[in-house]
C-alpha cells in the first residue's frame, strides 16, 4: 500500500481510528443493562445526598448578616451560573460523545 503524501497515509490512520471509536461507541450502548443503569443512578443519588448533608453541615445554622449577605446577594448568582454551566458542559460533553468521561482501554493501550 503506498500513499501520495505523509498527510495521505496520517488521514487514512485518522479515519481508521474514528471508525473504531464508533464502532466500541455502538456497541457500548446497544449493550447497556437496565440493572447498571438503575445501579448507577441509585449511586449518583446516595452520593449527593451525603455531600449535601455534608454541606449542610459545613455551613451551620447561623444566619447570614451584614458584608456577607451583601456579598452572597452581589456574586452568588454569578458563582451558581458558572457551576451549572460546568455541569451542563461536562454532561453535553459526555453525552455528545456518547460514552463516559475517561478515557477508553483501548484508546491508552492502542493508540497514546
């Protein structure tokens, strides 16, 4: 097999590699299990209800006064917009792709 140019045979590779990746991508989620989907959900919602009793915790139960208030009234729409819109990225990102955040198996022994 020869190829015209460098650029050529690095293409090819590209295109082989982006084959692949939506062949695992197809497969992944034609076999998801109702179970594990149900198992995970469970495991994201026990896990934000500690950190939110946890949270709770860590903030107490005085009430919010003076420079603070004004301060929490000043940035803290700013500060919860910019944490859902990382959420919301982050999740687009993943299901845009459709897979999860890490990387493959395949992708670290294969190609990096």
């Amino acid at each position: 097999m020869s190829f015209a140019t460098d650029n050529d045979y690095l293409d090819a590779r590209a295109d082989a590699l982006h084959t692949l990746r939506s062949a695992r991508r197809r497969n992944r989620i034609a076999h998801v299990h109702l179970f594990d989907a149900f198992y995970k959900a469970y495991v994201a919602t026990v896990l934000g209800g500690i950190g939110l009793y946890g949270a709770a915790g860590w903030l107490g139960d005085a009430p919010i006064r003076g420079h603070a208030l004004d301060t929490l009234n000043s940035k803290g729409p700013m500060y919860l917009g910019a944490v859902v819109a990382l959420s919301v990225a982050i999740g687009l990102r993943s299901a845009g792709r459709g897979g999860p955040l890490a990387f493959e198996l395949a992708d670290i022994r294969h190609v990096l």
